[in-house]
C-alpha cells in the first residue's frame, strides 16, 4: 500500500478539519472516518505520525487480525496503553473488512462500545479515530446511536483522481548501494516496529508495504540509538524508492517517498556525525520538493514539508560553520511558516512551527554576536510558547517547548550578565523538566534535557560564587549522562554530553583547590574530544570542544607549576582556533576563543620567562579584544582590555631594561 500522497484541494481541507479536531482534543473525542481510498487513509495516518513524531507521546495505532476476539482485544489494548495525564490520540483500523464474519464482530464491538460510552469517556481522555468501511455508515447509526449522536466529527474518504507523473534523474539521487551490516539484539526486538519488519522483509510483500514497515522500523531503531540498524534500513528504504520508481515512473508520489527516504538518511547520518553525507542527503530531499513545488503549486501540506527540509540543511550548514547559509535556510523557512499561519490561522501545529523557526533563526543572531536581535526572536518563540500552554494545557510536547524556549532566553540574559534573570529562567524549566521525569519516566530525552537543565542552573550558582550548589548539580548532571552513555552506548551526543559534564565538575574543584581530583576529570574529558575527532572528523564543533579541553588540561599544568606541559597544551589549542578562524571568519565566537587561546599562551610564557613571545601573544590579543567589544553594546571586554595593556606595557619595560 502507498504509504504518501499529494492531495488535492478538497482532500486537503479534509485533513486540515481532521487535524483540528485532533489538536484541540482534551478529552475524549470520538471521530469516525468511512473509508472507500485506502490510500488516503494511509496517507492520513502517515501525516499525523509525522506531526507527532518527536512528541513523548505518540499515535496508538490499533489493527485487530481476529473477528472472534475483536471487542476483548481492544479493549484490552487501550486499558494497557493508558499513559495517565497525556493525551495519546488513537487510530483504530477497521476499514478493511467486509466479509459476514467481521461485519458481525464490528456489530458486537460497537454495541459493547455503545453500553459502555461513559466509562470509557472518564477513563481515556484522548481522540479516537475509528475507520470503517464507507457501507457500513448506515449500519453503524442504528447499532449505536447514542454513539452516534455524542461523535466529534464524520467524513467520508473517497477515491481520488491519479497524480501527475515526473520525470526523475536517478544518477543525481541515487547512493552507492552498499551492504551495510545488519545487527537485530535483543533491545532492538523490543520495538513492534522491528520485530515486524524482521518477520516480513524476506516475504512476498508489495515494495510499497514493504517501504512502509521498513519506515516505521527506522524510526523505530533511531529511537532506540540502533544506529547500524537505522543506517541499513535508511539504505533500504532509498533501494526501495528507487526501485518503485523505475516500475512505476517519477510521480509526484514516488517523488514525495524519495524525499522522505533521503530525510531518513540524513537524520541517522547527522547522528552519526557524518555530517557532509547527512547535508547531501537532506539537500537532495529538499531539491525534490522544490520541483514538487514548482509543478503543482504552493499546496499546504507541500509548504510545510519545505520548511521542514529547508531547517533539515541549515541545521547542517549551521554545525559546520557556515552561518550564513544556515541563516538563510533558516529564514526562508520561517518566512513560509508565517504565510501558513496567515492561510491556516493560530492552530497549535502552526504556531509551534513558527516557534522553532523564530528560535532557529535566533539561534544564529546569537552565534554572531547579534544578541539583542536573538533575544528579540526567543521572545517572540517564548510567548508562543506560553500561548500554547495557555490553550492546551501542560501535556508533556507544550511542556518541553516551553521549557526549551525558556532555557533560550536565560542563555542571552546569562551573556549578558543578567545572572539573576537567567537564573529564573532556568530555574522555571528545570522545574518543568523535573516534573516532566516525574510524569513520564526516565527516557532517554526526557533524562537529557534534566540533566542539561541542572548544568544551566549551575552555571549561574558558579558564576554567583555558590560553589557548593553548583558542584550538587554538576554531580547530579554527570551522574545522568553516565547512565545513559550505559544505556545508549558511546554516540558521538551521548559523548560530548558527558564530557562537558565531566568538565563542569572539574571546574567547581579546580576553584576549591582540588587540583588533582579536576585534573583527573579533565583528562577524562579530554581523552573523549579525542575519540571523537578520530571518530567524526574535523568539524568546527569537534575541534572547539577539543580546543577548550586541551585548555583546562594545561590550566592544571600551569596552576601545578608544569610549564613546559601547560605550554604544549596551549600551543595545540592556540593552533586548533587558528584553523577555525581560517575555516569560519571572524566571528563573534572565533574572536573570542582565539583571544583567549592568545592570552594564556602568553601568561604561561612569561612564567617561563619567553618574554618576547610572551608579548607577541599580548598584542596580537589586544586587537582581538577591541574589536569585539567595539562590536557590542554593552561593556563585555572592558577589563581585559586593560589587563592586556598593562601586561603589554610591563612587558615592554621589562624587555627594554634587557
């Protein structure tokens, strides 16, 4: 069966009214869609586990196989899916069969249904959606029409014209066809998704059935960190697309399974850190929606998919360092984001869409250094926000949004120097964050972000000189990501989450003192950075982290009197912000880094007595520093500028006596 469509415009509305009813759902709500296009129901379903795809809630998706026991087994299931406080809409496929016997059996289970509406109203808040075969409409007012009369919303869902075909360059598009190895261990068997399509891959499935389970696997292992699993089923899925497009030709819904397939790819290639490939990827899925876009006009669903893909390559462009394509993708994104919100109104999708693109791009304002502008966006993205929790109360997505958007703004105020400020943002979304943990359980995103959340409210207690809370919140962070680098094994997220904790620890005891216990954890953190530029390459990212671990290694040295080690640690991260600046410009944060690299290299310098280099260092640091803060607003670099000049003048007299 296809698992995507483009639609036409009444089929669109269709989907526009549906997910309304399915967004503003907080209670039970019962809506009924008789079914004569398969297709389009697929279509349908596939579209809301996108939506909700990254949500710790999900689609619940019943397919009963058995007439005799069709009323026990669902009932049955929703009991043991319940997930108390959180609204998980249910889909419940019915619309395939129309022999006697399961005629019969839909005719006990509504009747059961019926008798039992009130129980099942208080005991599962959430939408239900229940497909059923276009005949049986008449049928099902008269079994239960106490049901009938209290249903949300009814549509029926008919058979559509054909869509336009395409043609299709496939050498632009295709990968090499490589076996990758395919491991399937017991964690990986876990998931439904897996285990079914380990029974079925080997049949003689339909290429487009097989292409859906085949999706739904992937995801499946994404979000279990099966990496090489995901990898061999995104490779799949590109051979599968390839392969219906040759039987069948480039249609626009060929075409749109290409895109998605390529999306795929690019998502476990990015997290995997093979950041090129995963850019290609995603660029070559964008570059198919664009030609969509051109042959069959700006279509709602078509809109949102672009913008979509246009953050896929930004997100990219953006870990690599080129700003300034990231920003672009990123405000065409938002620009189309804000016309949906002028066609579609302030639904719930829309305004979060428009949430994170105002983030996104305000991400970008602040790695160059233009913070009143990305504070002006985060608070835009933070009152959306608010709105959502407003209209939709705390389920577990609005919560983590609003808890993230939150987190953004603190950033900018910490920057600032607004540490008290910050310190209630942060302090509102480790709140949030610990009550999400509470409410759902120890998931590996929801113990991510508890985690990060305590380093931010951290970082402010040390930077208020309260050394001892800062260090309980650095414990509890690292005690986390030590966890799920056990459970997760060593991702290149999970590493550089665990290393940047175990430097925040260091930090707290290298200000009480404790050198050798900060020296050990730094050393620990260090030999990670390493691994992972063997592992990923040398991307901006890496190689800043391994830059400012090699610093608070030589730190140490320094601080223990071991010059000579200090300086040699100096020197290779003095080198590594060299080939960044060469590599990215001068921005704001290269500037910076490369000042900071400069002046240490040069203290430690003069405690080795090099006074000539020593001063080199200085005055190369000097302009640095008057550049950035020229750049800024308010008083950043003030001081250091003056600590610099009087090490330059000191310098100078010292050398000229000699």
């Amino acid at each position: 069966m296809e698992s995507k469509r483009l639609l036409s415009t009444e089929e669109e509305a269709q989907w526009q009214e549906l997910s309304r009813h399915i967004e503003w759902a907080e209670r039970f709500s019962l809506i009924v869609l008789f079914v004569e296009d398969a297709l389009l129901a697929e279509h349908f379903k596939q579209r809301l586990q996108s939506e909700l795809q990254g949500r710790v809630s999900t689609l619940l998706i019943l397919q009963p196989t058995q007439p005799d026991t069709l009323t026990l087994d669902i009932f049955n299931a929703l009991q043991h899916t319940l997930i108390p406080h959180t609204i998980v809409p249910c889909w419940l496929e019915l619309h395939q069969y129309l022999l006697d016997e399961w005629l019969k059996a839909l005719d006990n289970f509504f009747a059961r249904f019926n008798e039992n509406r009130d129980r099942i109203r208080r005991d599962h808040p959430r939408p239900f959606i229940i497909l059923l075969p276009l005949a049986y409409k008449s049928r099902l007012r008269n079994i239960a029409p106490d049901l009938w009369s209290v249903r949300n919303h009814t549509d029926e869902l008919r058979a559509s014209q054909v869509a336009p075909t395409f043609h299709i360059n496939h050498d632009r598009v295709a990968f090499d066809k490589v076996e990758l190895p395919l491991t399937v261990d017991e964690q990986a068997l876990t998931s439904p998704e897996i285990r079914e399509w380990q029974r079925v891959k080997d049949t003689a499935i339909a290429d487009r059935e097989l292409l859906l389970v085949t999706g739904q696997a992937f995801n499946a292992a994404l979000y279990l960190g099966q990496w090489a699993l995901a990898e061999t089923l995104a490779q799949q899925q590109i051979t599968l697309t390839h392969k219906i497009i040759a039987d069948t030709g480039g249609n626009a819904l060929t075409l749109r399974d290409l895109s998605v397939a390529l999306e795929k790819l690019g998502n476990i290639k990015k997290a995997l850190g093979h950041y090129e490939e995963a850019y290609y990827a995603y660029n070559e899925s964008l570059q198919i929606l664009r030609k969509l876009q051109e042959q069959l006009g700006a279509q709602l669903e078509l809109l949102r998919g672009l913008s979509i893909s246009l953050n896929k390559v930004a997100g990219i462009d953006q870990t690599l360092g080129r700003y300034e394509a990231a920003l672009t993708g990123y405000n065409e994104s938002l620009q189309i984001r804000r016309e949906l919100k002028e066609k579609l109104g302030a639904t719930p999708k829309v305004l979060r869409d428009l949430s994170v693109s105002l983030s996104n791009v305000a991400n970008i304002d602040e790695t160059l250094g233009r913070y009143e502008a990305a504070l002006t966006g985060y608070n835009e993205s933070l009152q959306i926000c608010r709105a959502l929790k407003e209209q939709l109360g705390t389920t577990p997505q609005v919560l983590r949004d609003l808890s993230i958007s939150l987190d953004r703004v603190a950033d900018i105020d910490k920057t600032l120097g607004r540490y008290e400020a910050a310190l209630t943002g942060y302090n509102e979304s480790l709140h949030i964050c610990r009550d999400l943990n509470a409410q759902l359980g120890a998931t590996p995103q929801v113990l991510r972000d508890l985690s990060l959340s305590l380093i931010r409210v951290a970082l402010i207690d040390e930077a208020l000189g309260r050394y001892e809370a800062a260090l309980t919140g650095y414990n509890e962070s690292l005690h986390i990501f030590r966890d799920l680098k056990a459970q997760l094994g060593v991702t290149p997220q999970v590493l550089r989450d665990l290393s940047f904790s175990l430097n925040k620890v260091a930090d707290i005891d290298k200000t009480l003192g404790r050198y050798e216990a900060a020296l050990t954890g730094y050393n620990e953190s260090l030999h990670i950075f390493r691994d992972l530029k063997a592992q990923l390459g040398v991307t901006p990212q890496v190689l800043r982290d391994l830059s400012f671990s090699l610093n608070k290694v030589a730190d140490i040295d320094k601080t223990l009197g071991r010059y000579e080690a200090a300086l040699t640690g100096y020197n290779e991260s003095l080198q590594i912000r060299r080939e960044l600046k060469a590599q990215l410009g001068t921005t704001p944060e290269v500037l910076q880094d490369l000042s900071i690299a400069l002046e240490r290299l040069a203290d430690c310098e003069v405690s080795l007595q090099h006074h000539d280099k020593a001063l080199a260092a200085y005055q190369e640091c000097l302009p640095l520093l008057e550049r950035l803060q020229a750049a800024l607003d308010f008083d950043q670099y003030s001081k250091r500028i003056n600590e610099v000049k009087t090490k330059i003048s000191t310098l100078t007299e010292l050398i000229n006596k000699t």
